[in-house]
C-alpha cells in the first residue's frame, strides 16, 4: 500500500540527474532519451526500519524515436541514519544486502533457472539499491496486520526452500562469498555493550507488566530470571552450529518480505525482498521468525506439521533436482532443530511484535533513526499495555508452552 508523501520527504539526490544514470546504467556519456515526467511515492508506511523505500514511476521518450514514450517504474531504497541506526549496525546491514544482491542472488538464479527476487539496477550511490519493482508484474506485500492462510504459507516455504537449497549448491561453489553474506549483523559478541542492558531492561518491563494479566501471570518470574542472560543465550543459539546441514538464511523471513502473486484471486508463486540480516546457520532460524510472526492461529495450532513437511520435500527435490544428493534435510532433523531453537523464536517475537501491533508508530520512530535506545524502550513500554499486544503475545507464549519451552527453561 502507497503512503502519501510530502515532497520533503523524498531525499533531495532523488531527482532528474539520478533516474537517468539509473536508466542508462553505470554509462556516464549524454543520454539518447529524455525524461518527460517522473512520480515519486513512498513504497512503504512508516515503520520500516532499515530506511526508506521509494517507488519510482517516470516516463521517457528516445531522442531518435519522436512520440514513442516507455514507462519504467523501480524501487528506490536509501540507508537509514542515526542513533538507532547505529544501535543495530545499519551500515553493515545495507552493505550485507548489497553484497548479496551482488555476489550471491545472482548465483541464485543460475542454480534454480528462476529468479526468486527483484533484480537489482544500476545505482549512481554506492550506499542505495535500485531495485526491479516487482508490482508491475503483479506481485503485492500484503497488509501489515493480515497473517497467512496455509495457502500463503505453502508458497512462502516453497520460495524459502529454493533460498535455502540454492545457498548450499553456492556454498559448495564458493563457499567464502556464502559465509560473508552470512555473517551476523546483530545477535553477535560485539553488540553486547549496548545491546545487553536494552534486553535486560525490556524484558524487565515486560515483566512487570505481566503480573498484572490474567493470562500470563506465572510467565512475569521467568521473564524476570531471564532477563539478565536472554541476550547471551540469543547470541549462542544464533552462533551455534546445529548438525552438519547448515544453509544461508534469509534472516528475516516474515510476511513483510514477501511478496506474492495471483492468478484467479489464487496465490501462485512469491518473491523475497529485504535481505540485511542473512545469517548462516539452521534453516530452523529462518522457520521460527516466520511461525511467529507471519501464519495465523489456525495455521501454528493444527497445520504446523503439514507445513514442515512441505518445506522439508520442496527443499529435498530441488537439491535432488541440482545434483546436490549428498545433502538432504529428514523432517525429524528439522523438528529437532526447531525445538532447540524455540528460545529464538520467543526473543523475536517479545521484541519484533510491537513494531507490528503499534499503531499508530510514534512519530519520533522512522527509518531516520533520530532516536537513543531509550525512546525505543518508551514504545515497548506502551505497547506492553495495549490489547493487542497483550493477546497476540499470550497465543505465542501458549504455542511455546505446549512445546515445552518453560520447562527447560
């Protein structure tokens, strides 16, 4: 969904000059076109939180070709700035997702004969991505508060699977360009400093916060007993090496980034989006965000099976289909490796689901980034308090609890 924009909002390089080298390519000799007119509109609301994201619609005409006018439209995306910015390595992360369209989707398409993402365009700033966008060929982001149906859910874990699967081919390829692309930006030893406190005194807030619902009221003494090692235990689950089968995860793989295409109102294929936080490690790391996140109650409830099973079958015949035999995923290794990973999916899910159930965000909150962690911890401590929150909170902690996360606790 598009957002008005003022035009301030637009950054001021964001003009004539930069749409021509992004048409043109890196070539820096005078254009045989001319732009007639161009639109610029905010391609996300606010909330995204690794900068901004444009959509940009501008129409042309060939100098040699009178009357004859074409019609591009792309994806914009700009670094964010500031405090917070640096709080969560932002740098890092836009030069993460850079790299990865450079080195490594591109490889990506080669191994499955399909491309599973936009297509990346020349950019005249180092620090910005042009991207192929991808609505003009009916691909949509769903509303921010729409969890997924089994259908939806069947095709994201399709799309996933060919990631995954394609990752491990590249590894084998070039395994050092996977490990780059799959180093961690945040759950990492050296964020501790600052990151540690945040999550210490978070979960205390939620803590308190908790003793005062009907639901949850024994949940407020084991989030409090956690709250001094949840960043550790975090940063080692992340870290550690489960089994041999490891492949390059998205990092972020929720609804939010995916987008998904119909064919008489049937969704038939995805595309992912949004790649700064790409990981190595379990593909389990990957499954946790997008079970908490992104399926709806009657999905994680009664469908969770069925699911990993078509994760586990799709990932399997595409490396069979690759030649790649050696390396298969048993559905058993899998639900063992969630299990031991469900502490990640409780994380994310205490400290992601706010962003998603705030509304609206607070003003001072934007892709600038012009906030301490302080102000942050005053969103939390708002939406700790509301309903919403409340019940979204309380049907993650119960999927936890029949799966016995509180008692190994």
């Amino acid at each position: 969904m598009e957002e008005e924009m003022t035009p301030d909002e637009a950054p001021p390089w964001l003009d004539e000059e930069f749409v021509v080298f992004a048409l043109q390519g890196s070539r820096r000799t005078p254009p045989n076109f001319s732009i007639k007119d161009m639109e610029i509109t905010s391609a996300l609301p606010r909330g995204n939180f690794l900068g901004k994201v444009f959509r940009v619609l501008v129409n042309y005409s060939w100098v040699l070709l009178l009357g004859n006018t074409e019609t591009r439209r792309f994806i914009v995306k700009t670094p964010p700035v500031g405090p917070l910015a640096d709080a969560i390595n932002a740098k890092q992360c836009v030069d993460k997702e850079i790299f990865v369209y450079d080195n490594i989707l591109p490889g990506v398409t080669e191994v499955l004969g399909e491309r599973i993402s936009p297509l990346k365009s020349f950019s005249p700033r180092e620090d910005t991505l042009v991207l192929e966008d991808l609505h003009q060929d009916g691909y949509v982001l769903l509303d921010r508060y729409t969890r997924l149906d089994y259908e939806h859910c069947v095709v994201a874990l399709q799309v996933l699977a060919k990631f995954h699967a394609a990752s491990i081919v590249l590894f084998q390829k070039s395994p050092e360009d996977v490990k780059k692309a799959g180093e961690e930006v945040f759950f990492k030893p050296e964020c501790q400093d600052r990151m540690q406190p945040f999550f210490k005194n978070t979960l205390n807030i939620l803590a308190n916060e908790v003793k005062s619902w009907q639901t949850l009221k024994g949940l407020s003494n084991i989030i409090q007993q956690l709250s001094s090692t949840a960043w550790e235990v975090t940063v080692n689950l992340v870290q550690r090496q489960f089994g041999s089968f490891q492949v390059l995860n998205h990092g972020d793989f929720e609804k939010d980034n995916i987008l998904f295409k119909y064919e008489n109102n049937k969704v038939v294929s995805a595309k992912l989006v949004d790649f700064q936080f790409c990981r190595f490690g379990s593909p389990a790391l990957d499954l946790q965000n997008f079970i908490v996140y992104s399926v709806n109650d009657d999905v994680r409830t009664n469908k969770l099976g069925d699911l990993l099973m078509v994760y586990v079958d799709s990932l399997n015949m595409i490396l069979s289909r690759v030649g790649c035999v050696e390396e298969t995923l048993s559905l058993e290794d899998l639900h063992l490796q969630l299990k031991e990973t469900d502490f990640f999916g409780l994380i994310v899910s205490i400290f992601h689901l706010p962003f998603w159930v705030a509304e609206p965000i607070p003003a001072p909150i934007g892709a600038d980034m012009e906030v301490p962690l302080t102000v942050v911890q005053k969103l939390y401590t708002d939406v700790f308090r509301r309903d919403n929150y409340k019940n979204n909170i309380t049907r993650i902690v119960e999927y936890f609890s029949t799966r016995g996360l509180f008692k190994s606790i």
